[in-house]
C-alpha cells in the first residue's frame, strides 16, 4: 500500500489566516471601504499579504455560517408547536376521504 493509505484520518482543522480579524474586515466593510483597500489595510496594518478576492469570501463565509443555527443547539432546544387555523379537522378528513373514490375519473368507475 502506498504511504498515505497508511494515514490516520483527522488531524489538525484548518483556520483562516483571516479569522482573528474578522471585526476589523467587517468594521472597514461598514466604513464603505471596497475590497482592493481591505486587502492593501490588511498588509500595511496587519502584515498580511491576501488578494482582493480572498477577504471578500471569507467575510461572506463568515456571514452565512453565522446565519445558520449550530446543529448541536438546534437539537437542544425542542421545536416549538405551530397552529394552523386554516387545517381542516381530523374528521372532516376522514369522511371527505372515504366519500371519494380514488379510482374514479369523469365519471367512469374502474
């Protein structure tokens, strides 16, 4: 077998270079600033050297997994009960059901 079947699966996860300056990005984002300065203010301020393109997937990254609830609190909390005013009851169901013929068409019984 070849050396990487040999490897265990996991290690270490990967992280942004961009993560722990996630509120800087977004601070500069709310001030109007366009995405060619947000990477020129990363490498003059921060000492990172990025394209344009890489700081604008990582905040709109960012934005959607925020957007999303975390799998592990959604099971914590039970879901809430919804009313439907316009639901028809249980009965009236039942009777429409058994009144109509499933294999009936125009008029025709099979």
């Amino acid at each position: 077998m070849t050396e990487t079947a040999h490897r265990k699966r996991g290690g270490k996860p990967f992280h942004s270079i961009l993560e722990p300056h996630f509120d800087f990005i977004r601070e500069l984002r709310q001030r109007r600033k366009t995405w060619h300065e947000i990477a020129e203010l990363l490498f003059t301020e921060k000492g990172i050297r990025v394209t344009h393109h890489a700081p604008y997937l990582f905040y709109r990254r960012k934005l959607k997994r925020a957007a999303k609830p975390h799998w592990e609190s959604e099971a914590a909390t039970p879901p809430a009960a919804t009313v439907n005013p316009s639901a028809s009851s249980p009965t009236q169901q039942t009777t429409i059901n058994k009144t109509t013929n499933p294999y009936q068409f125009n008029n025709l019984t099979i």
